[in-house]
C-alpha cells in the first residue's frame, strides 16, 4: 500500500475565499491609487479568473475588455507597479482580518501536522500573498508550518500548467502518488492532474460550474464536525474532511488507477 506522506494546498479560494473580496478589492483600491477608471465588477473578476497569475490578468484585461486604453512605452513595467501595489493593499487587508480561512482548514492541517503528514503550497498568487494569508488568518509561525511554499514566479509557466506542483514535488522528494493536492479551480485541478496528484476539490462561488473531471470528490467546503460539507461529486463516508477520510481518498484513487 502506497502510505500518503504530503499534502499540498493551493491558496486562493482554496484555503480561503480570496478572489471576490480581497484580490478584487485590493486591485480596484491599486487601480484608483494609480488614477485609472478601471473597475473590476464581481462578474467581470469571474472572467478575468480564466487567466491565472495577477500580472497576466491585467494584461487579459487589457487586450479583451479595454482595449481602448493608451498603453504605455513600458507596460510589463506598468503592470508590474500595479501588480506591487494591489499587493501592499491585499496584505492590509489580510492584517485587518478582512479575509477568514475556509471552514475545516486550519483543523485539517492542525490534524494533519500532529499525524505528522508534511505540507507544502503550490500557487500562481505571489509569495508576499501567500505569506500574508498564513500569517494573519492562520498562525503568526503559519508559515513554518509548510516545508514547501511553491509560489508565484518561481516557474515559468503558470497553472493550468503542472510544472508548479511538479516544483513541490521535487522540493519534497516525493512521488506523487504519496501525495494528495486541495485545490477550487478548473485550472487548478489541470495542473494537479497534470503532475498526477490525487486532488479534493472544495468549489467556491466563482468555481461551482466548472469541470473538475479527474477530482477524487468535489465538495462546497472542507466542513467541520458541527458544519457537514456537501458532497457534488463522488461519495464520502464522513460528513467533513479529516485524516481518515483523506486516506480513503488516497487509497481509493491509486486503487482506480491500477
């Protein structure tokens, strides 16, 4: 039996609901700063999410939907002082407690950290995004806690891309049947896929209609004992995501790939 040793977390939308109300927020509040009209709707955002990566984004924003604008010489530079400014205000926002964990995540972990499983993150958002979610929803020593942060640019080709969660994997020295990912995307569940992780799925608003074809179970959120989680796809013998369930996921997936 191939014993599961890691698990591996995307970030956004994953370990909390980040997209709707803190990036968005976050790139408006960069956009007025910098004297741009731009105005990210929440229906607009659930488009620009098509692209992964803050920088891409902007750039997607500008060739579909603004068009119009009168780009500068520089523009990989404009986008980039964008991009360190939406970040400065998203991690305010983080220090003010604007932006909760997900349900179940920090017991899963907690569990996860006592059984003694290793933990790493594999994400397109930046390193400074990261560090601030875990520092302020999480635990002050959060970031301790992950042997791995694969973040940001740290590969050349984002998600759905698998080449973030094959970084993770060759930082953890592991094969990935001895790991399980968590992501909330469909581009996220590409890339864990693609480097041929067993994957949880916990949708959010933005995700709920998209295809997560190849994920071992597609749940609304990790649950807690007094808060079940509701299943969409696949079945569970539990009413919320812990150890013993994560292994039956584990096991069952190797099992159907046999």
């Amino acid at each position: 039996m191939t014993e599961l040793k890691a698990l591996i977390f995307d970030v956004d939308g994953t370990l909390a609901d980040t997209e709707k109300d803190g990036h968005r927020v976050a790139f408006n509040l960069a956009f007025q700063q910098a004297g741009l009209d731009w105005d990210w709707s929440v229906d607009l955002y659930g488009q620009l999410l098509k692209v992964t990566g803050g920088k891409e984004r902007m750039r997607y924003y500008l060739d579909q939907f603004n068009q119009a604008f009168i780009r500068p010489q520089n523009l990989d530079q404009f986008i980039a002082d964008l991009h360190k400014s939406k970040t400065a205000i998203y991690t305010q926002l983080l220090s003010e407690g604007s932006i909760p964990l997900r349900p179940g995540v920090l017991r899963l972990i907690q569990e996860a950290r006592t059984a003694g499983l290793r933990l790493a993150i594999a994400t397109t958002t930046t390193p400074a995004n990261v560090s601030a979610l875990l520092q302020h929803a999480m635990d002050a020593d959060a970031e301790n806690w992950f042997e791995v942060i694969a973040a940001g640019d740290i590969v050349p080709d984002k998600k759905p891309a698998a080449d973030i969660y094959f970084y993770a994997l060759e930082k953890l020295g592991l094969p990935a049947e001895q790991c399980l990912a968590f992501e909330d995307s469909h581009n996220g569940i590409l890339s864990s896929v693609g480097a041929g992780l067993t994957t949880i799925i916990t949708i959010n608003d933005y995700t709920r209609e998209h295809d997560f074809s190849g994920a071992a179970i597609v749940l609304d959120q990790m649950g807690e004992p007094d808060q079940p989680f509701k299943v969409l796809q696949g079945s569970a013998s539990n009413t919320y995501l812990n150890l013993d369930l994560l292994q039956q996921l584990h096991q069952q997936s190797l099992a159907e790939a046999v």
